[in-house]
C-alpha cells in the first residue's frame, strides 16, 4: 500500500513533457528604418499560430522605444496588429481586414516590423534652461489620403523616472490641435516642479495625440540634467 | 417470555420486509421506473397553476443582469463617481486602462438564460390550462425581460445574434445550422422597441406593482433604449462602425430614435400614475428617502425588491455605512469622490469648486464644517454623507486633524486617535483625526472626505450582518423618464419643452430659478444625469452613447490644482480620469480670530495612482475567443 503511495508519489515528479520555449524573436517597430516610440505597456501585435486546438492570440508588448522581444517555441505564427493598435496604419488585405505576416521561428530570430504612421516627429530638440525644459519639433504628415487624420493635441511630458507619458508625468504644456499654425514650428515650454527626494535631473518626450487614435506617437526619452 | 415477544417481532419485520421487497420486484419495470421526480416539476403540471408558473417567472427576473448595483458597491468605484476604502478594492484606482474585455456580456449564461426565456415563451404559448389573461401576461413578462436581456447586451457588445426561438442540436455533427452571424446594432435596438411597444398594453398599468413589469416599465425601457440608440447615431464616430452594421448607427436616423424616446416618456408622463417623489419638505432627507421608502413611493417603476429575514436580503448598509456609528466594525467602503462632490451646483444655477481657498489663494475659514456644503443642490446632501452631517441621528466624524499656525499638521493613523502634548501649550490629551477619519491608506475611512448615502438604509439593524438590508434596486424611475423626454426633445430641437421637462426635477432638487430655453445645452442635459443618478448605474452608459468615455477617461493624470476655482465643472468634456478628496482639518491658532475654525485641503488618496483610460475600443466590450472560434461567422468589435 506504502509502496503503492510512493510510486504515485514519484510519478509526478517526472519532467514536463516540453522545454520552455527558446527562441528570441526581437525587434523594432519601425517606419523607414526608423523606431515608432510608444507608451509604455499600451501597444502590443498578437502572433497566431495554428495546429493546436482553439485559438488564442500571444500578446507581445512593443516598449517605449519600439522595441518588443518575446520567448516562443519553434514554430509557423502569423503576426498582426490588431487595428487601431500604435498610433499607424497596418495594412489590409484584399478583403479589407489586417494583413498577417508570416513569421518562421526557428531559432533566435531579429526583425522590424514596417508600419505606417499618421505622423512622424522630425527634428526634435529637448534641453533644459533655468529651470524649464523646452521642446522644439516639426511634424510630418505620412498618411495624407482619406485614412489622414488631424492632431488632436502635441505635449510636451517630463518625469521623474525614465516612463514618461499621459498617466506618467510631473508636469506637461500641451499644445491644442486647432493652436497649431505650423507644422515645421512647434515650441513648447514646461517649468520643472520640486521633486522629492532631490533630483537634478528629469526625463523628457513629445508626444502627439491623433484624433481619433487611441495611442500616442512619441519622441525618443531624454534625459535632461540641470 | 418476553425475550421470546421481541424475537418474534423481530422475526415478524424481516418478514414484512422480505415480503415487500419482492412484491416490489413483480412490477412491471415500465411502473417501476417510470417515477415522476418528487424534486421537480413537469412542465405540464407546471403550466396548470398560475402560482407554480409565477415561480418559474420569478427565476427569470432574478437572473436579470446588473453592472453597478447595491450588490456590488465596488462597481461605482471604477469610474470618478467614488473611492473604494476598502483595502482588496484599491487597484481600482491603480490600473492605468480597462480590458477590452470589461463589461462583456455575452457567454453561455447568457444564451442559456435567453434560451430559457424562449423556452418559457414557446411553452406558454402551447399550454392551454392557464386562464387566458395570467398566460399573456406571464408571456409578456418573459418578452420584457427577454428585451432587458437584448438591450444589455447591445449597450455593452453591439449587435448580437438575436436568437427568438429554442434552438436544438440534433447530433449530426454538423453545427452550422446553430450559428448566427450579429444582427445589426440598429436591428437589436429595433427589436427591443418593438418588443416592448408590443407587450405594453398587456401588461398591467398600475402604479403599485414595481418589482415585476408593467405598461411603464416597459415604456420606460422603450424610452432609455429608444435614446441610447438616438445619440450613438448622432455623436457616432467613423471608427465605431462595422461594414456589416454590427456596430454603429447611421446618423439619419438620430431623429427617429429621439422621436420614439419622446413618445413613449410622454405616454407615462401623460398617463399621470406617476410623480415625482415629494413626501418631506426638506429636500434633501426628500431625496435619500427616495431610494429607501418602499411604502407607496410614486417615483419608482421598476425595481429589483429584497425582504429581510429571507435570503434576498442585501449589505449594501453594512458595507458602507459611517464607521464611527456602524452597527459592525466595519463599513465606510464607498467615499463619494471630490469629482462628483463638486458637481453639484449652487442655487443660482453656477458651478463652482467647494471653496477651499479664495480667489487669491489664500484659505477659508469656516465656522461650522458643514459651511463649505452651503447653498448648493439639495441633490449634495441626499447623496452624499458630508462631514458634520447625521446619518441615522448620529453625526458623522470626519476630521482629518489640526492644522497648527505655521502649516504643521498634527493627525493619527486610526479612527478618533488621542495623542497628548502634540498641541502647542497644550499637554493635555486630545482627538486629533475624527471617528470616521479621513486616514490615507486606512480602509473603512472617509478616505475622500465623503461617505455615501444614496441607498444607504436608515432602518435599525441594517448595518447588522445579521439582519442586512431590504432597501430594493430602482432599474427605472421617474425622474429618468422626465430627463429621457428632456433629452430627447432637446436633441430633436425643441429646447421649451426640454426646459419644461427638466424644471420638475431641478424643483425637486430645490433650484428653483428655472432654466431658460436657451440655457439648455448638451453640457447641461449631461450634468444634470450624472448629479440626478450619481450611484444608479447610468454612468458608463451615459458616457459610452455620448462617446465621451475616451475624452473624459483620457488617461491623462490630474492634479489638486483641477479641483481648486476651476472653471470647467459644467464642461461635458471636463477630464476625470482619478477620483479627488476634500480633507477637513481644524486650525489651531490660540488668540487668532480663526482658532478652531475650519480649513479645507483637496488631496489625492495615495492609494490613487492611475489614471483612467478609456480606449476607442472598450466602447464595445470585446468578443470572447471562444465565442470566435465556436462560430466563424462572428466579426470582432472595432479598435481591439
């Protein structure tokens, strides 16, 4: 009986049937070679992969500065962004629907992701002075057939820590769509607030909010000593 | 002798017993098994009997869904209306975004649950035992509620497969024949204002029944339906379409869907069964004692009912009432937040934050702690426990502690803590943070300032986990119908009759310079539901028909400097994404003229730390996977 308990015991002791999964599969979001820098935590494409029972989709994260990484299992996925994720376009297929590309994972495997966005931010200059940060950028319109869309508003973030969006900031100037006369000159001016425990330094980024669009297009983050 | 008695009974029982049981195992098999279970019903006996029939409604009722409702406080704390004190319930002010999935309604239960509906409507129309008069009105129920069940899942999903008839699988293996693409959004709305104008007349039209359907619970919902459909078609959004229709609603036919949302709020208003509950002439007991008078309230249309002593009682009162008169140690979960508190206007139709401070800056100071509330809505105080005002005759406690001449604060970290020697030139012991706190980070205290009154049950033993509550869940009121007509007359361009409609309510609530015609904007027809049904469950809906959600819920983090002299309280647009507090402390100056007069601080709960996010796609909850993969013909929602 003793004996009988052990063994059942023992048996579950065996390994898993698999390894964990080994493959990287690493990259950017990227327009023309350039990264597409995001919120944090709020843009994420969905990998498919077919063969085993119900569907289900694996949510893979795109970080604040366009980059995404995720363990997964050898294998044949198809990769898309669900539509109104990113602050881009993603393209259709003949019916109308987000297009899938085919990705092989065999092994670590590195690859940029080409998408289409609203707009880009150019030229983009962030510093610090007298105790205010002030951002100067021109905004490129990429998108301009039917699917364009118009800016609801360009922020200027700082933070404490290296996160620095909407829901992460100690201060922001924002600047309304309908307040913007150029697109080449857009300066924007935020006084730095006491920060607890001290600090001499501060995280800075654009962001553009476009109507209509749930997620933003941001600059690279900075940081700003002072 | 009488060993040899009780042998022979003993002998006498196997007996009877042998002899029994093989009796029993000459029946035929076919008597043998063929038992009627004594544990339920046929459905044949069921359908003789008018009562037996009503039990079976009463189950259908039952399941009738809610989102936010008294049985589950914590669900007005996930928008701006209140803070969750409640130490499990904080992450509700903690996570950045909903889940697409919020607030989805759409799984087996639900289909099972219209599928019973369906059933129940197919055998009511087959039996012929029942008087005629009990089986349509039984019939008529189960479509009211079968049309409750479609408008809920359009509000919250889109269109739905609509599903009328009890479907069967025949065990072919092939299960196509099951599966139903989404009908339109307009086609649901369609079918339950159909629906309903078809049963109205059926049902009773009596003011007295409230807990099951009537003509004006049904024109009720017609009405509610009727403009939700109305403004997603008027402030609909490009993105918010499907090419199949799914969702969206085409904005030629705003004016139609106002039109019938008028129609069926005047066809109770003229009915004139209904009124506006007046009972005490001080307007804001008047208004608590709304939600809690069962005894012929006119007000009330259709309501979920509960009964002490059974187990359809609830504890929405102990969970929520003041701490420091509490029945049990415990309450004080849901603090109304700074958000909504300041939302309610003054009597001369302005808005304006609760003034802490002056035009300059500089602090108030007030006399009594209940000064700062003065001259505004009666609405404030019926819906909210402010500081320095009684619930239960017993005066609620909240003081977040002394604040000393040079700035210094001097609080607790419990309920009515006492230090000694911590005022100045003063070693005496004293209380230094009320009963009822606040204390940041301290479940069960007024952590916002606030606690809530609406629903809150001023019988005895109500706070009691023994005794709970039976104070019922109002679904449709009055009150809402007039707003519905205001509403909808406003939109279809006639702003007289809108002022006219929303004038009976602003009476009630004791504003009584009337509004203008011209002074009924959209802005106003918002504020004017979310201060009229602030903790009634109209919110999320309210702002998701108006497509406000994403601009009001913007994820965009605020700060006290939003709650002090702000300018845009009536804004319809006004971001709220984190719920605020307004601390009471007392000023502790001996020889000043201000000694131990009040002062104000507006605070953020630590336990705040995220803002709200309301994505373009949580304006349809998503479909479940398992949904998709079981019915190919299913489209996604939009923006997921």
């Amino acid at each position: 009986m003793i004996g009988a308990l052990i063994a059942v015991l023992f048996a579950s002791c065996k390994k898993d049937n698999y390894d964990a999964p080994q493959a990287d599969f690493t990259g950017r979001i990227v327009y023309k070679g350039e990264p597409i820098s995001v919120q944090y935590g709020q843009v994420n494409f969905e990998l498919w992969q077919s063969g085993f029972g119900n569907y289900s989709a694996i949510n893979v994260n795109v970080s604040q500065d366009g980059t995404y990484g995720a363990k997964l299992f050898n294998g044949d996925y198809k990769l898309v962004f669900s539509p109104n994720q990113g602050p881009f376009l993603w393209k259709k297929n003949a019916a109308g629907k987000q297009d899938t590309i085919a990705v092989n994972i065999n092994g670590s495997k590195t690859m940029d992701i080409e998408v289409m966005p609203y707009y880009m931010i150019r030229g983009a200059t962030i510093t610090a002075a007298a105790g205010k940060v002030n951002a100067f950028c021109k905004l490129e319109k990429i998108i301009t057939n039917a699917n364009a869309k118009d800016i609801e508003n360009v922020s200027l973030y700082i933070n404490k820590t290296q996160f620095v969006d909407g829901s992460n900031n100690i201060a922001t100037q924002q600047i309304s769509g309908a307040a913007i006369a150029d697109l080449n000159n857009l300066n924007m001016s935020v006084t730095i607030p006491g920060i607890t425990p001290t600090q001499n330094y501060v995280f800075a980024r654009i962001g553009v909010k476009i109507a209509g669009v749930d997620d933003l297009i941001f600059t690279p983050v900075s940081k700003l000593s002072f | 002798m009488k060993k040899t008695n009780q042998m022979r009974k003993i002998i006498y029982a196997f007996a009877a017993i042998a002899f029994l049981s093989f009796a029993q195992s000459c029946k035929k098999d076919s008597a043998f098994l063929d038992k009627q279970p004594t544990s339920t019903l046929p459905i044949d006996a069921v359908w003789k009997d008018p009562n037996l029939v009503l039990t079976v409604v009463g189950d259908l009722y039952d399941r009738y869904p809610d989102y936010q409702t008294i049985e589950a406080w914590w669900t007005f704390t996930d928008f701006d209306e209140g803070f969750a004190s409640a130490s499990g319930d904080y992450f509700r002010h903690q996570n950045l975004e909903y889940g697409y999935d919020a607030w989805r309604y759409w799984d087996m239960g639900v289909y099972g649950y219209i599928r019973d509906l369906n059933m129940f409507i197919k055998r009511g129309q087959e039996s012929t035992a029942l008087k005629a008069e009990d089986r349509d009105r039984f019939l008529a129920e189960a479509r009211f509620i079968r049309a409750g069940i479609y408008f809920e899942m359009v509000k919250r999903m889109g269109g739905v497969p609509l599903i009328t008839t009890v479907l069967d699988y025949d065990y072919s293996g092939n299960p196509s024949y099951l599966q139903f693409p989404r009908a339109k959004e307009t086609e649901i709305y369609d079918f339950v204002i159909a629906e309903l104008e078809a049963v109205k007349n059926i049902l009773p039209d009596n003011a007295t029944i409230q807990s099951r359907a009537t003509k004006a619970a049904a024109l009720a919902m017609e009405s509610r339906a009727a403009l939700y459909a109305g403004s997603i078609a008027k402030y609909s959004n490009s993105q918010l379409t499907l090419p199949g229709g799914e969702v969206g609603i085409s904005s030629s036919l705003a004016n139609a869907y106002f039109t019938k949302s008028l129609a069926a709020a005047k066809e109770i208003i003229d009915g004139g069964k209904y009124s506006l509950y007046k009972k005490n002439p001080n307007l804001s007991e008047n208004f608590a004692a709304l939600f809690t008078d069962k005894g012929s309230n006119p007000e009330v249309i259709f309501a979920k009912d509960f009964k002490l002593k059974t187990n359809k009682a609830h504890g929405f009162t102990i969970d929520n009432q003041p701490r420091s008169s509490a029945e049990e140690a415990q309450g004080g979960r849901l603090n109304p937040s700074l958000n909504l508190v300041q939302s309610f206007e003054k009597l001369d139709n302005t808005y304006a934050s609760m003034a802490s401070v002056d035009g300059s800056g500089n602090p108030v100071y007030y006399t009594n702690i209940t000064d700062i509330f003065a001259g505004r809505d009666a609405r404030l105080a019926g819906t909210v426990i402010l500081p320095g005002t009684q619930f239960k005759g017993k005066t609620v406690d909240i003081w977040a502690g002394y604040q000393l001449a040079n700035g210094t604060i001097i609080t607790g970290d419990n309920f009515g803590q006492s230090k000694s020697e911590v005022l100045p030139d003063n070693p005496a012991s004293v209380q230094v943070v009320g009963r009822d706190g606040p204390v940041d980070g301290l479940e069960f205290s007024a952590q916002s300032g606030f606690y809530v009154r609406k629903y809150l049950d001023p019988a005895t033993g109500s706070g009691q986990i023994g005794t709970r509550s039976d104070v019922w869940w109002i679904r449709y009121r009055y009150a809402e119908v007039l707003l519905n007509a205001a509403e909808a007359a406003f939109e279809l361009g006639d702003p007289t009759t809108a002022a006219n409609y929303i004038k009976q309510v602003r009476d009630r609530a004791g504003l009584t310079v009337a509004l203008t015609p011209a002074q009924i904007t959209f802005d106003r027809i918002v504020h004017e539901r979310k201060v009229e049904f602030a903790f009634e469950g109209h919110e999320l809906w309210d702002m998701k028909r108006w497509r406000l959600a994403d601009k009001v819920w913007n994820g965009s983090n605020m700060s006290a400097a939003d709650f002090i002299n702000a300018n845009n309280i009536g804004s319809a647009t006004r971001t709220s994404t984190q719920v605020f507090g307004l601390w009471p402390y007392k000023y502790y100056n001996p020889g000043n003229a201000n000694h131990l007069k009040y002062v104000f601080k507006v605070i953020k709960p630590s336990r705040v730390t995220a803002a709200h996010r309301f994505r373009i796609g949580n304006y349809y909850s998503s479909i479940g996977q398992d949904v998709l993969n079981g019915n190919p013909k299913i489209v996604r929602n939009p923006n997921q």
